[in-house]
C-alpha cells in the first residue's frame, strides 16, 4: 500500500501549482479591463431597455443585480 500521506503532498503540490498558476493570470490582466458596476440607467440604456423594465426583470430575478440601501441597485 503507498504512503498516504505521500498522496497528500502531491494532491498539496498539485493545488499550489494551481493557485500560483491563478494568481499570475490575475496579475497579467491590464489595469484598463476593470471590471465596475452599472448604475440603473446605465445598465438600461447598455441593453437598450426603459429604466422601468429594468426594475421589472430585477423584481422577477431575471438579470443579475446586487442592491445597496433601500433604492440604488447596481447591476454586474
């Protein structure tokens, strides 16, 4: 039988190598391409909607949206 704890260093290793591997792509991606929040009339007027459907498909769970205090919604 092999040495468990020889299975755990590799699986270890083999995790490492993919968290280094993580970290340099988020590091080589350019300060330009960040990602922000949209406003509601922001994101209505990206997808060509009324500001009024907007609130709508966010009611019915239908875009993704994050809301913050009791009126401003930003969408991702």
């Amino acid at each position: 039988m092999d040495n468990p704890f020889q299975e755990l260093y590799e699986r270890l290793d083999r995790i490492e190598g993919l968290l280094v591997s993580v970290k340099e792509h988020k590091s080589s991606e350019p300060d330009g391409e960040e990602e922000r929040l949209l406003n509601v009339r922001e994101a209505a007027r990206f997808l060509g909607d009324a500001v009024a459907t907007l609130y709508g498909r966010t009611s019915k769970n239908e875009i993704p949206f994050y809301k913050r205090g009791k009126t401003t919604i930003k969408f991702d």
